[in-house]
C-alpha cells in the first residue's frame, strides 16, 4: 500500500467533488451559455468573469484543474501500484474525464440540448464514484481487511448493496433529467417531478432496508458500518434537501432572476446526492471484499443434508 | 492486429469522432428552408385601408417592482443602481409591453388577409442592451426582416433568442462590438430573448408575416395601422407565466375609419376568450377554446 498514492486518490475525488458542486452552480444559475466559445470563454483564456461568465468560466478552470489531476493520478497509479486492474481503472478514470470535459463543450456548442445535458451531468456522478474507488483501493483498510466468514442474512448483502447503487444511480439520471428540462424560469415537467418522487421512494427503500441489514447483521464491523450509517445519515439530509429544493424550485419563476434559497438548496441536493451515491459504492465495495457471494440461507440450502 | 491494439483502436476512434462533433458545432434545431412562404402568385393589397386602436388596461393592484440584483456585475449596478424587472409595467392602470397582432381575417371582398404578399421592410428594428436590459422589452418584426441587436453597456452580453420554430442562436456581444444582425423565417408569437451573463435581461419579439401589429406604450394605447377594410381576430399577448397569456376580439375595420380594440389584464379581467397556452405561428394555428 502506498499512503501517497491513497492521499492524491482522495485528493482528486475531493477535487471532483468540488466540480460536481461547481457545475450545479452553473445550472442552477442559468449560466450554461454565458459564453458561445469552448473551449475558450469568449475567445480567452482568462475573460473577465464577470455575470454568470463568472460561473461558467469558473466550472471550466476547476474542471481543467480535475483533468490535469487525473492525469497526475494515472501516471502516479502506473509508477507505483502494481495491481494490474487498479491500473486500468486509472486509465477509465482519464478516459472518463476526457469524455466527460467533450460532452461539456457539445452541451455549450448545441445550445443545451437534453440527452446531452444529461449525460454531462451523469457522467460527472461516474467519474466521481470512480475516483472514489481509486481512493478505497488504495486504502489501508482495503488492504488489510479480511473475509468475514459468511453473511448472517438469507438475502447476501452484496446483492442488496448492488441494488440500492443501480436504484441511486437510475435515480441520479432522473434528477439529471428533471434539473435540464427547464430553466429556473420555467416550470418543471410534472411527469418527471413524479418520476423523481418515486425514485426517491425506491431509494429510500432500497438503501435503507440495505444499510439496516448491514448495522443489524454486522455489529461492531465498523469497515461495513461506517459507511452503512453514513449513507443513512445522507439519505434523511438528501430527502429533506428534496423537499425544500422542491418547494424553492416551485416558486423560483416568479422570481426575475436565479436567487438563493433556490440555487444554494438546489445544488446542496445535488451535492448530497453525489455522496449518497458513492457512500453506497464504498458500502458496496466493500461488501465485495469481506462478503462471500451467497448469504447463510443460501449456503444451507446449497449444502447436502447431513445424515 | 492483436485484441489490446483493436481495443485502443476503437476507443481512440471514438474519442475522434466525438472530438470532431465538438468542434464542428452542428447546432439542434436548425433549418435553412424559407419559410416566408408566400403563396405564389399572392398579389400586394391596393386600396383603402383603416386602422386598429386601443386601450390596454391593468384591473387591480399593479405588482410591486422587483428589484435586481447586479452585484455580479458591477458595470449593471453602477449604470443602473436601481434596476428593476421589467416584466409588467404598470402606469396609471395602463399596461406597456403588450404585443397586439391581427391573427386572422377576411378584407372587404372575401380574400383571406393571408392571401395577400407583404412586403418585407428593408430597415432593421433596433434591439439595444442598454443598463443591463433589452430595449424595447416587446417588439415586432415581419418574416425575413432584419433584426439589429446593438450593446450600449460598458460590459459584454451574449444574446440568446430561445424559438421554437426558427433556428436558436446563441452570440455574445463585447461593449462595441458591431450590431449583430439576424433574420427570423418562420413567423413566431413571440420568440423570447434572453441574456445568459444576466438572466434578469429578457425581451419577446413576434415574428409576423405582415405588418399588422403594434405594441402598446407606457400610457397602454397602441395604433394597427394600413390594415384593408374587413373582419380580423386581434389577439393582445402579455408577458407572464409560463408563455405569456393571449387575450383575442373580433373587430371590423372601416375603409378610411378606425376599429377600436380595449384588452383588460389583470383581475377580473374578462375580455379574454381564454389564455393562450403555447407559443403559436402568427396566422396558422388557431387559438384552443
């Protein structure tokens, strides 16, 4: 295990982080065109950034900064580790945000159109939870945790991790989808705020029952329960943030212009659910690592009745 | 060629194909067809013609200003320390910014007033970017018509009209900058412009196929004139909601005389048919009862 290679692991998925909450602050003050350029703003490197130029420009050099250290993270990740499938995932993260800063200038080029719009804001929820997970397996306690002897539960717990991150995930494009179908102006698509609000409900369901068996069946594993009761914490302070941005977001096009309450709960609530999401990939991965594939009823039923 | 290599292969394919889209632009949405379609053979309108006045009015508490918000760019707060949204203008009960237009209707004779060709005017109708908003808030332009955006303020703006029929556009302006001049080839009621450096910035232009519109002033008054003596749906569009709301009457246009057309918004108003409630071509969609 490298410490130096764990802590610039950490560091770009704070950077990255930091991104996701830049980029929802463009959104969220309606600042995707502030300028017709990309890669320049206005033709310049450095414009004055002034009106929402300011956030636009502003997500791009943070989004230039996260590039730059990824490449940084790949070429630090093929000197020093040595797992051959850590390495390659180095190489998806590069790919990823390399993808992920193309999509960001067809969305300015198309004028927002919405699959594209969306799949910037996907692909960024992505390239976070991989960078995420270059941190958790280049940690010290991925490297020295050991297998548990079987899951307690009858349904294994990897299958329930696997389901709650498939519904966040499918949740987060819905979210992604609801955000870019209408500016703080126009009112959002009923269709899609149902969508949303049921979403919400499966996540609820499907995270909640997944980090209650994981604090019921293994009490006293905190390299499970940490991140359990984490996602917990994160699923309340996301479905209250839900409600407000909801209601913030309802009255926002009275306004004559972005104001906060609306953009700050706005975009908490995409900042939070970023967490939630990859709070459930390290609860999911590291059910992978000490959890073995089938649960205890499983096993039993598999087992040969003794005579 | 061995699996690694045709794996890389394809992914730098890709990733080429999806960096020429990115430079290579390639805007949604665009067409280049002519849509001021006259009719061929359509002949120009020749005789007496009348006109189309009215009041429009305000029922009930005119809204509060709102003020805005320029601290993002202080060349806005120092050119306009007391800006505010300019969404509803309310004088004295009179109501400014209201696009009227003729809609549809017969001339004297029973030819559709579409029938006739309307020329284009050849000047441009100026949109300037003046204390950080679009002056005028409201305006009208035929098909084809030039459309001359200018910027006044010691800051830069970027223009971006948002249709649903003509091709989107989206430029920014430097202070200076020469005017940037578009035409619009669908008729629209109305295309919404905005500012995505200021998003408080706002103004609609209707796109028309002929001449017959007007918008009202300060004191809510607004004239129609050259219209050839006949029966026309007049429709009063104000700013508001999700896409404005429309308001329509009847009115039969003297040879040489007047036809007068009072709209009421606000409360109680009940002049209107009913609200519009999407973005319509001028002339070719009927108004849902």
């Amino acid at each position: 295990m490298n410490k130096g290679l764990n802590r610039f692991a950490i560091l770009v998925a704070c950077a990255t982080f930091f991104l996701i909450i830049a980029g929802a602050l463009v959104t969220s003050n309606d600042a995707g065109l502030a300028t017709e350029d990309w890669p320049l703003s206005n033709g310049q490197f450095f414009p004055e950034m002034v009106g929402n130029l300011f956030w636009e420009h502003g997500h791009r050099m943070v989004a230039t900064t996260v590039g730059m250290l990824t490449i940084a993270l790949l070429i630090y990740i093929l000197a020093k580790e040595k797992r051959q499938w850590v390495r390659r995932l180095g190489v998806v993260a590069l790919l990823a945000v390399i993808a992920q800063g193309l999509l960001g200038g067809l969305t300015v080029k198309w004028m927002l159109p919405l699959p594209v719009s969306t799949a910037h804001a996907t692909l960024a929820q992505l390239f976070f939870c991989i960078t995420v997970s270059i941190a958790v397996f280049t940690s010290r306690s991925w490297m020295e945790a050991r297998p548990l002897p079987e899951d307690k539960g009858t349904l294994p717990l990897r299958y329930l991790c696997t389901t709650a991150l498939v519904t966040i995930f499918l949740q987060l494009i819905i979210g992604a989808t609801l955000r870019h179908s209408a500016t703080w102006d126009q009112h959002l698509p009923t269709e899609l705020i149902l969508a949303h609000i049921g979403g919400a409900l499966a996540v609820t369901v499907a995270l909640g029952s997944t980090a209650m068996n994981v604090l019921l069946r293994y009490k006293g594993h905190s390299f499970l329960t940490r991140p359990a009761r984490l996602a917990l914490v994160l699923l309340v302070v996301q479905l209250l943030l839900g409600v407000a941005a909801y209601l913030t977001r309802l009255a926002s096009p009275n306004d004559p212009q972005p104001l906060n309450p609306m953009i700050s709960i706005t975009v908490a609530h995409v900042a939070c659910g970023a967490l939630v999401f990859v709070t459930t990939i390290v609860l999911t991965l590291r059910t992978y690592r000490v959890l073995p594939a089938t649960g205890a009823a499983m096993d039993l039923a598999a087992r040969p009745q003794e005579s | 060629m061995n699996k690694q290599t045709k794996v890389w292969l394809v992914i730098s394919i890709a990733l080429s194909v999806v960096l020429a889209a990115a430079c290579g632009g390639g805007a949604t949405n665009t067409t280049n067809a002519p849509a001021n379609t006259e009719s061929a053979g359509a002949t120009a309108y020749s005789g007496s013609t009348g006109s189309v006045t009215g009041v429009i009015s305000f029922n009930g508490a005119a809204p509060a200003s709102r003020k805005i918000d320029t601290s993002a760019d202080p060349a806005c707060g120092q050119k306009s320390p007391n800006l505010t949204a300019d969404d509803i203008v309310v004088k004295d009960g009179k109501l400014a910014n209201t696009f009227v237009y003729v809609k549809e209707g017969t001339v004297e004779g029973g030819k559709k007033i579409t029938d006739y060709a309307w020329s284009t005017p050849t000047t441009a109708v100026n949109l300037d970017q003046n204390g950080c908003q679009y002056k005028p808030h409201v305006l009208g332009v035929q098909v084809n018509q030039k459309l001359s955006v200018t910027n006044s303020d010691p800051t830069q703006h970027n223009v971006h009209p948002t249709p649903k029929l003509n091709p989107e556009w989206n430029q920014t302006q430097a202070n200076g900058a020469p005017p940037i001049e578009k035409t619009f080839a669908r008729p629209e009621v109305l295309i919404p412009v905005k500012c995505n450096q200021h998003p408080w910035m706002k103004a609609y232009v209707g796109v028309m196929r002929h001449p017959f519109f007007a918008v009202s002033g300060e004191d809510g008054t607004f004239e129609i004139k050259g219209l050839p003596p006949g029966n026309y749906t007049v429709v009063a569009w104000k700013e508001g909601g999700a896409n404005g709301t429309e308001k329509n009457m009847q009115v039969t246009v003297p040879a040489n005389g007047s036809a007068k057309a009072d709209f009421a918004f606000g409360e109680g108003a009940t002049t209107s048919l009913n609200p519009s409630l999407k973005m319509m071509p001028a002339l070719e969609i009927p108004l849902r009862h």
